[in-house]
C-alpha cells in the first residue's frame, strides 16, 4: 500500500492570498477589454479560489501594442549587455529573496510537493543569472583575411517575443523563457496556462522591483484557443517559444507558418529508462522511481517507460514495485510529501483513465487507484505496470502522470528498438557499467538529450529539445541566444577593391 501523509490539515492557504488576477499590460494591471473572467481552482479541494481575467483577441492587440512601443522607442534595446544583466541579477535576487513565499503560492495553486516547488524556486532565479551572466560573456564571430577583408556577425534583438507556457512547474518555465528573451533584448508577451496563473502575476511587481522599464514585460492570461491562439496569429509577435503537448505545438507550427515566425517548441515525451544487468541496481531504481514520480509524474522528461534486460527484469520489477509504494503521497504543503495533487480534475480524469487501460493491457505491481485517507482532490497513487508490450497504450502514449511502463528485453538491438519505437524523443535515461555500450546506445537512441547512469541533472550551458514528436529548435546557453536574436553578416574590404569589371569593353561602348 502506498505510504500517505493526512495528519495534516487537508486545504492549506497561504496568507494574504489573491482572489482575482488581471493581466498587465504597458506597466499597468489590467481587465479584459470585454470583462470577462476564468476560475482557477486548487488542486487539492477543486474549489475555486480566483478568478483570472480572460484575455482574448483584443487583449494580446493590447499588450504586443505595447510591448512593441517598448521595443521600437523605449531603452530596453539599446541598453549595454552589462546594464541589461545588472536589472536580469537584480531579478534573481528578489526571486532568491521570495524562494519560500513563491515555492509556498507556486505548491498551493498546482499541487506540487513544497520542497519540490521550493527547488523550482531557486532553479527559475538561477535561470536569471546565468542569463545575465552569458550576456555579458557573449563573444560574436569574427573572420578575418589578412589585408583583404574583415567579416564579423552583429546580432540584435528581434523584437516581440511570445512566450506560451505550461502548467507544470510554471513559474520555473516562466523563468526559463523570460531570461533569456529579455536578456538579448527583446520586450515580451506571456501567455501562461489557464491552470495554473498565479505564479505568472508575481513576475510583474518582481520585474517592477528590478527596474524594468514598463511594456517590456506583458502577460495576457486566459485559454490556448483565445488568448494563445491570437499570439501565435498576431502579425506583430515574429517569434513564439512554447512548451506543451505536442497536438498543441502541430496547431501552432500551422497557426506560425504563413507568418514565418520563428518557433521554438519543447513537446510531450514518452522517454526510455534502459537498465541493462551490468548497471548499479540501487541507482538505478533510485533514479528511476524519481524520474516518474517526482514532479507529481507531470514532467516532459520523465522516464516513464523503463526497459530492464531480461536476467534481472524479475528482481528490479519486485524492488521496483515495493519501492514505489514506499512513495509517500501526501498534502502538498507537507515537507514530508514526495507525490502531492494532480493539477486539475482534467488532468486527474485524464491520468486515471490511463491507469484503467493499463489495467487491460499489463501487469500492475503497485498502485493503481486513489490513496486512502483522501476523499476528495486530484491524488494517485503511484502506479507501476509490469509486461508491458510495445504496442500497449500505456507504452505509446503520454500519460503525464505518476504512472510508470515496464518492459523486459533481451538484446541490446532489442532494448534499441523498443527505446526508439514511439513518436516522441525528448529524453532517454541508460544504465550500464560498459563505457562503448554506453556512448555507442546513447548515440544510437532517438532523443535530444540522453543521461549516462544519471537522472535528469542539466547542466544549463547544454541544449534542450527533443526529435520527432517532442519538438522543434533547441534553447539552453548559447542556443537560447540564437533563438531570441537575429545575426547580420557585415563584410568590410580593408585593402584594394578587386572587382570583376562589367560594361567597359570596346564591344559594350557601342
């Protein structure tokens, strides 16, 4: 049985919570320009607890206006890198200053476990200083031949950036567009999801703190079909960085292509844990019971198929299974909570679902229901699903829970196809003591980043993206500078013209 924490109280809210959320557009808090509103629930009653303004067409009009005046009169742009970075450090110093209170809003209004959310927290402000920092070490590319010509790359901001977030961990996400977007010197509109708001409307008293100058950050709430569809359509917004589902990021990639807009899009994932009988098995379990169940399951990169060689498949799958009913499903605001609260009853419908059509199609070793003890809210248990073939739904499919595929192979080619054989390639996790099988796989597996006996530890310096399904471009270190800028190729002649010369001959005279 899995272990529960419900000595605690059932609903915990924080102080001086809000009850209704606005947009902020020009350095204004804002309505609707129709007046129409949302209700945001918390994850653990389902009851409403605020009301967020609606944005629509007329709205994002509203807030590119804006960020456009910003971009096109304002200094934001034309600020040194150096001044640009000292306001983006000032950011993460108040965000470093607030981690509790943030962590404490971010656990209540998306069911996160507190001391997760508290490293999110931390994880958004250090977003900011790396960004502030990479700006000023930012060095642009110079060719030169010798006492002919001179050739360097001058790179600008684009202009008004789209930034469409999700729900899970989102004020971290936040964080990890905004950073980088503003720091080369492009002004923003956000569009947050509708599930979870409230951590986007800290980001404007944080951005007001640290000196940003009005319009350069805006933030539209409301749905993706509305307020999301009208960014991704507004001839005005020339690139859109998004993370979501990857039926969403198809829309978008059609919605983008007759203004040709730049597009970077993180998607779902469906990524592989291989664990081969070499590896370290303690780690590996350790690993891999995190990579599922830790962000509540709700994460792009979590392992949740594990691919296990044959000889030790019965050991890890028991280990496996008596571990993940060990996981402690609690309360978010407990420190002692490992799983919290699915962020909606959509969600919640969507993941259990999911768990009865794994019931149909494998073995379930561990969970597979609601805990005890809680009656009302958006809580799972861990489920663990044992011989589970390739072709099941729940080895497909992204459930985006705390729900975990396990399969048995034989081979290494085996291991190989089953890894790549779905349409998502996001992450992949290998185990394994052998260093040429080690590099030789993970060179072979269809992923954007793989994990060499390692959970997700990213060093931010490295790209994030995925292949097929789970994605378009990358961002992370230099790549997100790519993305938010555009690059000018500027030759200069330093000696001589040397010219093919056109129209002088006697036949052209006449």
């Amino acid at each position: 049985m899995t272990d529960t924490v419900t000595d605690a109280p059932p609903r915990h809210i924080p102080e001086d919570l809000p009850t209704t959320i606005q947009h902020y557009i020009g350095g204004r808090f804002v309505d609707s320009v129709d007046a129409d509103t949302f209700d945001v629930l918390d994850p653990v009653s389902n009851q409403v607890y605020l009301t967020a303004a609606a944005g629509k067409q007329a709205d994002v009009d509203l807030a590119v206006e804006a960020a456009t005046t910003a971009f096109r009169d304002g200094p934001w742009p034309r600020l040194l890198p150096r001044e640009r970075s000292r306001i983006l450090h000032r950011v993460a110093d108040i965000v470093e200053s607030r981690d509790a209170r943030l962590a404490e809003l971010e656990s209540f209004d998306s069911g996160l476990p507190i001391t997760q959310a508290l490293g999110q927290a931390r994880r958004a402000a250090e977003n900011f200083r790396f960004f502030a920092d990479l700006i000023v070490a930012q060095s642009d590319d110079t060719y030169k031949v010798p006492g002919r010509q001179i050739n360097y790359v001058n790179r600008t901001p684009i202009g008004v950036a789209g930034l469409i977030t999700p729900w899970n961990t989102p004020f971290m996400l936040e964080s990890w567009k905004l950073a980088p977007a503003l720091a080369t010197g492009n002004t923003v509109v956000l569009k947050p999801a509708e599930f979870t708001p409230l951590s986007a409307s800290l980001w404007a008293g944080i951005f007001e703190e640290a000196g940003l100058p009005d319009g350069v950050f805006n933030l539209v709430n409301g749905l993706g079909e509305e307020a999301g569809d009208a960014l991704v359509k507004h001839p005005g917004v020339p690139l859109i960085s998004f993370t979501g589902e990857s039926s969403t990021g198809q829309l978008i990639f059609a919605n983008a292509a007759p203004f040709l807009k730049g597009l970077s899009m993180e998607l779902g994932g469906k990524s592989p844990a291989v664990v081969f009988a070499d590896a370290d098995l303690d780690a590996a379990i350790d690993a891999t019971i995190f990579g599922v169940f830790s962000l509540n399951g709700e994460r792009c990169t979590a392992g949740s198929r594990i691919l296990v060689e044959r000889s030790i498949y019965d050991e890890f799958v028991e280990r496996y299974a008596a571990q993940a009913q060990r996981v402690v499903v609690g309360y978010p605001h407990d420190p002692a909570t490992e799983v919290g609260a699915l962020v909606h009853p959509e969600h919640y419908d969507k993941v259990v679902s999911y768990i009865e059509i794994g019931k149909n199609e494998a073995r379930l070793v561990a969970g597979g229901g609601r805990p005890e003890g809680f009656e009302t809210g958006n809580f799972v248990q861990p489920t663990v699903f044992a011989d589970v073939v390739p072709d099941a739904r729940i080895f497909q499919e992204e459930i985006f829970g705390p729900v975990v595929a396990i399969t048995p192979f034989d081979t290494e080619d085996e291991a190989l196809r089953l890894a790549n054989g779905v349409r998502y390639g996001l992450a992949a996790y290998i185990w394994t003591k052998d260093l040429e099988r080690a590099h030789n796989f993970s060179q072979s597996v269809e992923a954007g980043m793989v994990w060499l006996n390692s959970n997700n530890v990213r060093d931010l310096r490295t790209p994030f993206g995925g292949v097929k399904a789970s994605g378009l471009g990358h961002e992370g270190g230099y790549r997100s500078i790519d993305f938010y800028t555009q690059q000018q190729a500027v030759h200069i002649t330093l000696g001589k013209v040397h010219n093919p010369t056109f129209g002088k001959s006697d036949a052209a005279a006449h």
